[in-house]
C-alpha cells in the first residue's frame, strides 16, 4: 500500500505519533513515538531515552513478537476545528535489527527528521517498521 500525497506529506513533517500494540492476549498499549516514512513504511527507533530494561524488553517490542498487528495514530489537534486532521496506519509491525536490510536506511531517514538522535546510538538497537495494510484520514484533502 502506498500513501496518499497529503498523508505522506503530514507524515513526513509530523513530529510525533501514537503506536498501539496488543500482545499475545490481545491486551492492548500505546505509546508515543517518533517516527519517519521510509519505502511506504514507518520506522521507529528504540532509543536511549532513559528506561528501566533493554531494548528488547519494552512492552512494545514483546508486543510485536508476540502480535505483529499494529496501529499508529498522528493527528494536530488545535482550538481551530477547522484545521484539524488525523491518519490512522493499521498494518504489520517487525523489527528490524542491527546489519539486516534496511536498518542503516532507516537509522538514516530517523536522524534525517530528528537532530536529537545525533547522539543517540540508534544503529545498534532494532528499529520497528510498521508496514501499513490500511491508511485512513480526516481533514486532510
């Protein structure tokens, strides 16, 4: 699946999204997330803000092996309805590790979209990439 031009264009610009996963009971999480759009999927780092396990504990990460079935939600909201809008990505969610296809690019296109993860050591934690089966929106065209 591929992204319309105007949510490709909110997503690339947008700075933060909402990633929902469920585990293995269907028990569901959302956290925040940075994000960037790399060959029609999103990436996301696990990064080294400080947190209180390895990488490859996060619930998100025991999530996804557990249930690949993902979401991830980024809307602006403001006082002005008129200017609202939101993109919901419903799709598979993999991770990514260190030296598999695609990782440098993507550590990459993170880096590209945020200056913070200059001095984060991203390239040596697995990224997730969630690869959209179902794209909605609102208030974009």
């Amino acid at each position: 699946m591929t992204f319309s031009t105007g949510v490709r264009a909110r997503l690339e610009t947008a700075r933060v999204g909402r990633l929902a996963t469920a585990d293995g009971r269907g028990r569901p999480s959302v956290v925040p997330c940075c994000f960037a759009v790399q060959d029609g999927s999103l990436v996301s780092a696990l990064d080294d803000k400080p947190k209180d396990r390895d990488a490859r504990e996060l619930r998100r990460v025991r999530d996804i092996e557990a249930n690949p079935y993902a979401a991830v939600v980024v809307d602006e909201y403001t006082p002005e309805w008129s200017e609202l809008w939101w993109i919901q990505i419903r799709g598979r969610a993999g991770l990514v590790g260190p030296g598999e296809e695609d990782h440098a690019a993507g550590v990459e296109t993170l880096r590209e979209k945020y200056d913070q993860y200059a001095d984060h050591a991203i390239e040596r934690r697995p990224l997730v990439r969630i690869t959209p089966g179902h794209v909605r929106s609102w208030g974009l065209e």
